[in-house]
C-alpha cells in the first residue's frame, strides 16, 4: 500500500514538472545546475517555436520601420522599399497625414471632407485632380493609381440627397478600378503654406500674406503685400496672374490706382469677398468667378477686380498636397490637368 502511494506521488509530481539543462553563464535566475520549469511553461515554450516554424516572416515589402520625427516629435511607420524600389504604404496612413496637415474639422464645408471612397488598402501612386470626374478616374486607372486626390469631392450640400446618374457613373469607376477617392476643399483653400491662396499669393510675388477672406467665420483667403514700396502697375499685375493661371487673361474690371500694393486672394467662386477687400483697403481683389455686380461695385470703390478662372485658380494646392505627401511617403505622385474655361 505504502509502495504504491509513493509511486502515485512520483508519477503525479513527474507529470506536473518537467526539466531543462542549465549551462552556466547563460541563464542569471539560477545558479544550479537544473532547474524546474511548469509543464505550461514547457507547452507555452513548444508552441512558440512550433509558431516560428510555421509562420515566416512577412515579405519584405509589407515590413515597416518605426522612426521619429525629429521636429514634430511624432512616431510613424516608415516602409522598407520593395524589390523595384517603390515603396507600398497603407491608405489609413495617407488619410490619417492629410487630416494633421489640412485639419479639416474646424472648418463648416459646403460637403465632406476627407476619405468619400475607400479602395485599394495598399497605395503605390498618388494621381490629384481639381475636380471628381470620370475622365479623371480613367486617366488614374490608366496610370494605375490607387488613390485618387481632389479639390472638389463626389458629394455637396446642395445636390439632392441620393444618387442621380451621374454620381453612380462615377462611382462605378472608381469601385471597378479599386480606387479611393480623397477630397478637401475649404481646408484646402485655407492652408498658410500649401493652399491655393497662398501659393496664388507667393507666385504673384507679394512678399508677404495674412489670413483674408471669412467664410462661415474662417478666413479662407490670403491678403498680400508686394515689396515694392511703389507697388506694381496694374498691366504687369495681369501679366503676373496670367503666369499664375496657365497662361489666360484674367477679366479686369473697376477703376483702381495706378500702383497695386496691396491684393486680397481667394480663388474659386468667392466675388462676394469683394466687399472685404474694399473694407481693408486693398487695391485689388483676385478671385475665380466674376459677379454681375461687381463691376459697378469695384468702379465705385476705386478697386481693381480680377477673374482668372475658377478651375485655373484652384491647381496648385491639391498639386502641392500630392507632392507633400509623396515626398513625405516616398510614393509617385501625378497631376492630371483637365483645364475647364470656367
């Protein structure tokens, strides 16, 4: 009896420990020369290396590296590159660095802002465009694009709700060809560095701008100053916007001074920031669309009103964020133009 009782106390105790060798100098937590380990550790043990078997690691493509960013202080995964040198990043991330930059949610839009449609989850190539389109999204399929980035999205306020013809064409497009659709406007227009208004601003040469053009409460617009302490004349201003819109002559109306100092910038359809312009003391006012009105209202006040396009007003800002966020992934970035007189 006595016999077989140690027995049972043997066989349990072997059954709930098991033992490894120790090698000195390797293993710190014991200076024996075994030690006990749990039958659990030992399976949890097995089962690690029976996973390292069995799963390989990632293709080197979809591995990615955590760097810091030495100004802004920010972590981020940064792609090793593939076997032909372009780099794949993951459509979140795009989203996620276009919304820090552009930070559309302090703005009332007229529609969304951000991701409209969700496509393809890796991204290679960046194709931007002013407007959604269909020839646009062909064109990006074309140049096998995975995303595609707009001034102007799918969807407005002031479309009817539900979806007419010509938004289901387009979508289909964009869903046959595995695209995404990624659409900023107001935030667009607004931004100090890459916004149409700024740029509008820098390539008319004013050596310096400031917030200009309210809209719902945010300023939109730029107001610029040239350096020249006599200002410019009015025809090579017109040279300067031409240079600045693809070459068109912009429509000049009003009755301002001979020497332009000052100009406030809003581009797209924004005639009603004329009285703005007027209240600050501005010697021009550049925008896209021109107004009925406006004539009449620019001679009155001894202002120079300028319409360069609509379209031709609004390419350099999504251009400049394409190319933002090439450079900052490491992705190719194309511009379509599809010029539009309006």
């Amino acid at each position: 009896m006595i016999g077989r009782s140690v027995s049972r106390i043997r066989r349990n105790a072997e059954k709930k420990t098991s033992w490894v060798t120790f090698r000195p100098g390797r293993d710190r937590r014991s200076a024996r020369g075994h030690r006990p380990i749990s039958a659990a550790d030992s399976a949890r043990r097995a089962a690690r290396k029976l996973g390292r078997r069995r799963h390989a690691p990632p293709p080197r493509e979809h591995r990615f590296r955590r760097t810091c960013d030495s100004q802004t202080g920010a972590w981020s995964h940064v792609p090793f590159l593939t076997t032909d040198h372009i780099p794949i990043i993951e459509l979140p991330d795009i989203v996620l660095e276009s919304a820090r930059l552009l930070d559309p949610t302090g703005f009332e839009d007229l529609g969304p802002n951000g991701l409209q449609v969700s496509g393809a989850f890796e991204v290679r190539r960046i194709v931007t465009g002013v407007s959604a389109q269909v020839e646009l999204f062909e064109r990006a399929a074309e140049l096998d694009a995975q995303l595609v980035l707009v001034h102007h999205g799918l969807f407005w306020n002031f479309h009817p709700p539900g979806l007419d013809r010509r938004r289901l064409e387009r979508l289909r497009v964009l869903l046959e060809h595995d695209l995404s659709l990624l659409a900023y406007h107001l935030p667009l227009d607004a931004h100090p560095e890459i916004g149409n208004n700024a740029l509008l601003a820098k390539a008319l040469g004013c050596e310096s701008h400031e917030p200009f053009g309210l809209y719902r409460e945010r300023a939109i617009g730029r107001l610029g100053r040239f350096p020249e302490v006599e200002g410019i004349g009015v025809g090579e201003l017109v040279e300067r916007v031409s240079a600045a819109t693809g070459g068109r002559t912009p429509l000049l109306q009003g009755a301002g001074p001979d020497r332009v100092r000052t100009i406030g910038i809003v581009s797209g359809s924004a005639a009603d920031s004329l009285d703005e312009a007027i209240e600050r003391g501005c010697d021009a006012f550049l925008t896209g669309e021109p107004r009925e009105h406006v004539m009449a209202d620019a001679r009155e006040a001894g202002i120079h009103f300028l319409a360069a396009g609509h379209y031709a007003t609004e390419t350099h800002g999504i251009r400049a964020l394409g190319e933002r966020l090439a450079e900052r992934f490491g992705i190719e970035h194309v511009f379509v133009d599809l010029p539009n007189p309006v």
